[in-house]
C-alpha cells in the first residue's frame, strides 16, 4: 500500500504539477494563476475543496475556495496568487459540507412536511457546534468571531423558538447572515489535505517584458575610405540606449561580446572565406585576447561594460547578455582543455554542424567530457558577467547541452542570484522546449514566429497560454539575427506592424531585433534569414529613417499600452472570441478586481487584421460576462490604446480594418458609466 492516503474526500490530478512534484511549476509574483483538482466523494453528502498557498517561509498565505468548472466531470479551480518570488508550495484541502447538506435536505423536507422537527433540530445542533468551532473529524478547528458566534447561536434559538411557523424558523438557518459566516469559517468536516507541490515564485521580470536585440559592434561603425571598417563600441552603444527606453523596452540584449576568433572566421552571409576587414561571427568565441569572460578589444573594456550597464539601468532597462557555449578554435580552452572538446577519428576536433549548415569556425563542448571540469569554468564565467550587473542570460542552442546541466547550473546559479534569469533560445522539438523550462529556463524562444493562419495563431495562443504556462513563459519575437520568415519579406511596412501587435500583445514577454523598425525584409536566397546578416559584418543603421516608417512609433503605443494594463503583463487569462472573417484575429485578456491595485478589473480586447495587402471587414462577437467588466444593457465602452478613439460595444461589433487605416485595435474596457461616458 502507498505510504500517502488520498484525502478523506479525495482530490486528484492536480495542477499545476510537473514531474508528479519533483520539479516545480511555474508562477511569478503578483500574477494570478489557476490551481486545479478533480474532487469528488462517495455518496450524495455534500463537500468543498480549498487551494491552499504555502509561502516560503511555510507558512499559509491564503486559502482559497475552488468552484466547480465542469459540472458532471468533478473538475475544480481557483486562482492564486503569490506575491513574493522564492520556493513556494500549494495544496488541495477538502472537507464534508454538513451545512451544505443540511441546508439542501432541510429546504426540501420542511417545504414537503417531512421531519419538519427533526430537521430544524439537527440544523439548531449544527448552528452551535460551528459556533464552537466543533468540526468533526477534523485537528484544526475553525473558531468563529465572538460576533460570528453570536449569528450562529441566535440562529439555533430561533430554530428552536416553536411560537414562529415552520416556515421561519427554517428562514433563520438559511438567512444570508448565517450563509455568510459559514463561508468565512466552514465547518470542516472531515477535513483532508493532498501532499504539497512545488510552485517556483520568479520576479515580474522572468514573467513580463520588452525586449530590444542590438550588436554593440555596429553601433557607431563606420566605413573608411579603404573600405576597412571602424568597429563600434560599447560607448557609441551606450548613445543607443536612450532612444530603445523612449520606444517603451525594458530589456536591451547584447550579443556575444567576446573576442573572435581567426581561423575558419566566417564571411559576409555565412560565407567560409572572410575578408580581411570581416569582423567574424560573435558567436565563434575566442582568441588570444580571451575568452567568454573577457570583452573583444574593438568594444572597449571593462569600465566601458560598466558605463553601459549603468547607462541602461539609469534608463529603466535590463541588460541581457547571450551566453553562447561554444568555441571558436583560437580559444584558450581549445589549448589549455582539448579534453573538453569531441576529437574525430582523423585527431581534428569536431566543428557544430545544423545540416546543410556548418560552421567550421565553432566548436561545440562536450559535457560528457570531465564535466565538472567544464561547469565549474562556466559557473566562473556566468559570474564574472553577474558581478558586472548582467540580471538576464539568453542562452544560445541550449537543447545541444545536456538537460540535467541546465537544472543543476541553473538552481546553483540562482541558489546565489535569485535576481538572474535565463532565456532559453531553444527552436527545437516540443518536449525539449518543455522539459528546458520544467528545469529551470525562465524563458524560452517559441514557434510564433512561424504562426502565420488566423487559426494556428488561436490555437498557440491557447497552448502557451493554458497547456504549457506552467512549464515555460513564452517570449515572442516576429525576427531575430536569424530569423526572416517568408512572410517578413513580402508584407512591408503592414506585416511588421501586424507582427509586431501580435508579438507585444499576445504574450507577456516580446521582443524585435535592431533594424525591425526600418522594416528590413530582404531575405538570404534559400533561407530564413536576413540578406547581409548583421551576423557576419556591421550594420550601421540611419536611424531618423525609421521614424517615417512609424513602426517605431507603434513600439511606443504597444509598450505603453502594455505598462498601463496588467492584463497584459499576465500569461494565464486569455480568450479567443469568434469573428467573421478569415484574416481578423480577436482575443481578450483580462485580470479579475480581486487582483489588481485599484480594485477594478482590468480587461483588453485586442483586434489584429491578419491581412497585410487588404482591406477586411468583420463582425467580431464578444462574451462580454467573461471579462468582468460591469455592462449597461449589455453594452460597454471601448477605449483604443493606438489612437484614443472611442466606442460602444456590445455582444455583436463590426469591424473595418486595413493597411491604409488603422491595422488593429487595443480596446481597454470601461463601464458606460465611467468618466467618458457620452465620449
């Protein structure tokens, strides 16, 4: 038999619960999210099932009653929320409702005649047991207010009271007063409790935020008359910063800023020959210069590092650093460590290699190779960048590292720098995706930028939202240094404006890579990447040739549309609503009264045209009880966050959308009667 009973009425299969609780699910403080249970009992008795939060210290933090959300399954929910980040817990706690029960038999014996005294008696003795705090079955008594009790007392004498009808006195232990204290202190019969399961609390960063790709090297480069090149700095960099944080980001990137190495250095566009003013692959780290804790000569030192970091910081924004590991053949560890490192047949070591794609100029480590050896060189690396204000590592091609690396590296990190988190570049099989998050990524990349059909973005907004919230946060990028899809390079101006709405808005986290705002859309023949890739060379960029564009503009409108509703800062609360037309996508997301600031709900609903060459018209049809939002007729004003415009919604909208217009809509949702009315 099992060492663990169930409860004595039972509930089971709970979630969120990753590896039957031996690796904790995700959650970040201030935001609501879901605990669910099937609880069901035997018999016809009535029950309740509470969510029970356990803070850090192990100590309750909230109890919290589950509704019923699929009458006939047994499935129950509520929602949470944690307020701290650290090592939280929760449980399912379930009990015998006498009072329900009572009340329900009660209600129908008394209005048939049947047992009339009885009844009013049994209900009269459990007014004073719950008065005393009397549970049966149960160690921890719920005692009542002395004022509580009073309720509860005067309610047994009126059921007693013979002088009133039958009909009264049964009025007396169903009145909303009693109703009330019962569901402030139930009498918890029978009182049972599931084991806990692990919940991992990360800051509001970890959750929510907008980040923006740069490569310190093209900052500021410049093209001498010879045709050699200046490198950028991290100085010139740093002059960057003030216009990202005008944009509304928060997050600023950096990729590898490390030495490069010369041999097999990497051309314009992957090419295997470079020219002799090529400044190479960032990612093809290492030289005699140094390594990943060392800083390319080209970029400045040190201090420069530290003037950018504070720099961004005075701006608002975080600094994000690519951690990239792997090794170009002139680095130090390739001499001082060959052992770390494959070793072909021929004695060579082993290049990386993404058929058709190799790069000759990258050389992979091996982690079953002394592998304490090699952690222990990264953990000193990590803390070199952690020391000089680095908070977030986007980790490059995790899913090519052993997964029990990442969850040892990753708590063992963060065992020292619960601030640190980690983003997991990871564009590889689902379970792989999953299981980097369930041991510890914070973040992880996802498939968006390859959802392109009204119906396959509805269906990922609903799997990243629901299905795999609690195993990764998603971060959603419309581009990256290696990413131009096919739909990127012929929609112009309106496509990125239409992916950009959809990234920013439909997950908590988002990001575009320098040049998104000047609508860079040549693509690489014969693959998804940009043409001249920044990856290889510089890219100085013009930027007062963004502004005309307005693409940059929109990044303002979104981040600050963003900053002003929680409901789109959370990942658990979204609902796709049905519309009309095959190109128009309408979801809502929403963050009930009960969990924000000021008390009132907060709740967006956002329409995106999914066309970016045409005109479209559509109905857009609303539940409008499911965003919590008080309704006048059933009707509710919808304020747009893009332009400021106005309007009154019901259950049933039109819609007219287009590139030479307006290509979506964020509708924050007020009452009628708020201060707008008649706007």
């Amino acid at each position: 038999m099992s060492d663990t009973l169930l409860p004595r009425i039972p509930a089971v299969e709970l979630f969120p619960v990753v590896e039957d609780g031996t690796l904790p699910a995700k959650a970040a403080e201030a935001e609501p999210f879901p605990i669910r249970a099937t609880v069901f009992r035997e018999g016809h008795d009535a029950y309740a099932a509470e969510a029970v939060l356990i803070d850090p210290r192990g100590r309750e933090h909230s109890r919290t009653p589950m509704a019923d959300i699929a009458p006939g399954l047994d499935r129950y929910e509520a929602w949470v929320v944690a307020d701290r980040p650290g090592p939280w817990r929760f449980r399912v706690d379930t009990w015998s409702d006498p009072y329900a029960t009572w009340r329900h038999d009660a209600t129908v014996k008394i209005d048939a005649g049947v047992d009339v005294e009885l009844m009013l008696e049994e209900g009269a003795r459990l007014m004073d047991r719950a008065a005393a705090g009397r549970a049966l079955g149960s160690a921890a008594p719920s005692r009542p207010s002395a004022e509580d009790a009073s309720v509860l007392r005067a309610a047994a004498s009126a059921m007693r009271d013979r002088s009133r009808s039958d009909q009264q006195r049964l009025s007396a232990g169903v009145a909303s007063r009693v109703r009330d204290v019962f569901s402030r202190h139930p009498l918890r019969d029978l009182l049972g409790s599931t084991r806990s399961y692990p919940l991992a609390v990360a800051r509001e960063r970890a959750l929510t935020g907008a980040w923006y790709e740069i490569f310190p090297r093209s900052a500021g480069a410049f093209q001498r008359a010879d045709g050699s090149w200046e490198s950028g700095t991290l100085r010139t960099a740093a002059a960057q910063l003030d216009r990202i944080a005008a944009m509304g980001f928060d997050v600023v990137y950096l990729t590898p800023i490390h030495p490069i190495g010369t041999t097999h250095r990497k051309g314009r566009n992957n090419s295997l020959t470079a020219g002799a003013s090529d400044p190479g692959s960032p990612y093809g780290i290492g030289s005699p210069d140094g390594g990943h804790d060392a800083i390319h000569p080209d970029l400045g030192g040190f201090d420069d590092f530290d003037a950018f970091v504070a720099a961004a910081r005075g701006l608002g924004l975080e600094v994000a650093l690519d951690l990239a590991l792997q090794c170009s053949p002139d680095h130090p560890w390739v001499a001082e460590h060959p052992e770390w490192f494959t070793s072909r047949a021929d004695g060579t070591i082993a290049y990386a290699e993404n058929p058709p794609k190799k790069y000759q100029d990258i050389y992979p480590l091996n982690f079953d190779n002394d592998p304490e050896g090699i952690y222990a060189a990264i953990r000193e690396v990590v803390e070199v960048w952690i020391d000089h204000g680095v908070t977030i590592f986007r980790v490059d091609n995790p899913h090519t590292k052993p997964v029990r690396f990442w969850q040892r590296f990753i708590a063992d990190v963060q065992a020292d720098h619960p601030e640190v988190f980690f983003l997991a570049e990871a564009f590889t099989r689902p379970a792989m995706m999953r299981t980097l998050g369930a041991v510890g990524f914070d973040q992880s990349y996802t498939y968006f930028a390859w959802r392109t059909g009204k119906e396959e973005i509805e269906d990922y907004l609903r799997e990243v939202s629901t299905r795999t919230a609690h195993l990764l946060r998603p971060s959603f990028w419309p581009t990256t240094h290696d990413i131009l899809t096919p739909q990127m390079t012929t929609g112009g101006i309106a496509i990125h404006a239409i992916r950009a709405m959809l990234a920013a808005l439909g997950s908590p986290t988002w990001g575009v890579y320098s040049g998104y705002e000047l609508v860079e859309d040549v693509q690489r023949p014969g693959f998804e990447e940009h043409n001249d890739n920044e990856k290889y060379e510089y890219r100085p960029r013009d930027w007062s040739a963004a502004e005309p564009l307005g693409v940059s503009r929109l990044f303002c409108l979104l981040n600050a549309a963003r900053a002003k509703h929680p409901a789109l800062r959370q990942l658990h609360d979204l609902r796709i609503h049905p519309t009309s037309h095959p190109s128009v996508l309408c979801f809502s997301k929403r963050v009930p009264a009960r969990f924000t600031e000021s008390g009132i709900a907060d709740a967006v609903i956002c329409v995106i045209s999914l066309d970016p060459h045409a005109g479209v018209e559509a109905t857009v049809d609303i539940d409008l009880s499911s965003l919590g939002v008080e309704t006048t007729g059933g009707l509710v004003r919808v304020v747009d966050e893009l332009d400021g415009m106005s309007y009154t919604w019901g259950a049933s909208n039109w819609v007219s959308l287009s590139p030479l217009t307006r290509l979506g809509h964020v509708f924050a949702v007020e009452p009628l009667t708020g201060p707008r009315a008649g706007a």
